[in-house]
C-alpha cells in the first residue's frame, strides 16, 4: 500500500512535470523571433529611452538592448535586494505589465535624477531602499512606459499607467508564475557605470494585436512615429532637434499659490511680513516655462537651497483633486 508521504511526492513530481512541459510550450510560443514586429518595436525602444530618460539628469545615460527572449513569470519577477518594479495598467489590452529595475539601475537613477554631477569610479555603495527611492523610479517608469508607448506607435496605440512601485511583486490574479511572457532586458549605463532594466510583457496582453507582431514587414517598421513624408530632409531635421535642445528656458519652483486681494498687495511695503497657509516647507512644485513638470522636496546643501526631484506632475489628477477638494 502506498504511503500518503509517498502519494504526496508523486503529486508534487506530477505538477512540477506539468510546469516544466507548460514553460517549454509557452516559450515556444513567444518565441521573439515569431514576431518580427516586436523586434523591431524593441530595436528602436533604447533610442527613445536614451532620450526620454537623458533629459532627467546632468548625467549622460545611453540605453542599450541585451536580450528579448521567451520567458515565465517565475523566472522574471523575483526581485532581488534593492531592486523595485512598477506595476503598469495597459488598459486596451485589459492587462499588466511589470517594469523592473535591479539595485544597481536604482541606485544610479536615484543620484542622477537627484542632481548627481559624476558617479564615484569605484560605483555608488549598496544602501537600504526608502521609499523616496521608490518615487524617484516611479520617474524613470513613467519614461519607460513612455518610450514603449512610442516604440508600439508604429504598429498599434497602447496606453500604459504606471501605478505602485514595490520591491515584491503581487501577481494580478489573471497571472500565475507559469504564466509566458515576453521578457526584454536593457542596461542603462551612466559613464561606464550599468544597471539593468527589465520590461515583462505577459503573452496573453499581446494576443489582440499578435497579427500585427507576427505580419509586421521591415520597411513598415522602420518608418519613425514622429517622421512625416519621404521628402523630409534629415539634416534639416537633425538640426532643428539639436537647436530645440539647446533652447533656454526659465525654471521656477513654486512653494505656494493663493489669490490675495488686491488692497492687500497695496498694502505692501520693505519689512512686510507674507504669511503662507502650507503646513510644510517639503512640496515644491517645478515649472519649466511656466508648464508644471514635476513635485519636489525641498532641502539644503553647502549653504544652499536644492530640489529632489519626487514625483511628476500629473496635470490631469491635480485638476480632478482640486475640483474635489483633495
């Protein structure tokens, strides 16, 4: 008669059997070279990232593609120590995506969001995450859900909402850690110092646009989402890029905003004293021409006053908050 404890092995054996025989089936599913159109969605998406990620730092940062493969979600979102992932909504397809930035990715764009001029030769040392850390990648995630938005215009319109940034990953009950998933692997390298950079993409959120991957020709895919005719001149264009970059505009951080009445203002003289209804000195608000950008802490440093970047400004929630009161 067999053993309950000898039943009970054979069972697990059984469904690790079954698990093994649904990865290698999954893989052979998503295998990226299936869909040429994804290929080459993530062969222009480190371009757009070296650009939307770039203008965040004095850091130069360039983004560089290692691996597109077949993966399971077992085998891509175990975090590591320091590492964090951002939980994206990608409503369309009625699914979630997770992007994953490893310790060493977090660290480097934590200092160089923050106002870092140059990374130490030796590399920044490993420290406890907080959670600023955690709101300073849910910058670089929004980018990064913005460079995907942009690679995928190309063949189909996506929208991607970045929710919590966490250091474990709570699966979405349509997932489980056998689940296929296309896996895209990229470095982010700050002067010769790298960090990786994961983009998970489960195969059942491809499913309603895997004609287009699948059927995608080269030429259509080459053609740039911001590119118009082929009469453009690419020089003149390259040009006007290179001016808008190095146009000057004026930054302000902003404490507080409130109407005052107007006999107040004419009350004004030298020694005047401006009280401020805000509890905290810690929320500013950063324009750049006038346009809100993002909200930051303020602090101090060598005897001067510095902003850390915290969270970008959600112009569409703030005007929903302030119409509620919030």
């Amino acid at each position: 008669m067999v053993s309950d404890d000898a039943l009970m092995e054979a069972t697990e054996s059984l469904r690790d059997a079954e698990k093994s025989l649904e990865r290698a089936l999954s893989a052979g599913q998503n295998r990226p070279e299936r869909l040429p159109g994804l290929q080459m969605i993530f062969g222009q998406l480190p371009r757009i990232m070296t650009e939307e990620v770039g203008n965040l730092s004095l850091l130069s940062v360039k983004a560089q593609l290692i691996e597109l493969s077949a993966s399971t979600i077992a085998d891509t979102c175990t975090l590591g120590a320091g590492a964090f992932a951002g939980v994206v909504r990608a409503e369309r397809w009625r699914s979630w995506l997770y992007f994953i930035s490893d310790a060493d990715a977090s660290l480097l764009f934590v200092e160089a969001a923050t106002g870092c001029e140059s990374i130490p030769s030796g590399g920044i040392p490993p420290r406890k995450p907080t959670r600023t850390d955690a709101n300073v990648l849910r910058v670089l995630f929004r980018r990064m859900a913005r460079s995907l938005m942009s690679a995928f215009s190309i063949l189909a319109d996506v929208e991607l909402d970045v929710g919590a940034v966490v250091e474990k990953i709570e699966l979405e009950p349509q997932l489980s850690p056998s689940s296929p998933v296309i896996a895209a692997r990229l470095s982010l390298d700050y002067g010769g110092h790298t960090g990786i950079v994961t983009i998970v993409i489960p195969q059942s959120a491809l499913e309603p646009i895997r004609h287009l991957l699948a059927s995608a020709s080269p030429n259509e895919a080459m053609v740039s989402p911001t590119g118009s005719e082929a009469g453009d001149d690419p020089n003149w264009a390259k040009q006007l890029a290179e001016e808008i970059a190095r146009a000057f505009i004026d930054l302000n951080g902003v404490l507080e905003e409130r109407p005052i009445a107007l006999g107040e203002v004419q009350r004004f003289s030298v020694g005047s004293v401006i009280e401020l209804q805000m509890t905290s000195m810690s929320s500013v608000r950063l324009d750049a021409d006038a346009n809100p950008l993002f909200w930051c802490e303020l602090g101090k440093r060598d005897n001067a006053l510095i902003l850390r970047v915290d969270d970008e400004f959600d112009q569409q929630r703030e005007a929903v908050d302030e119409f509620y009161g919030l």
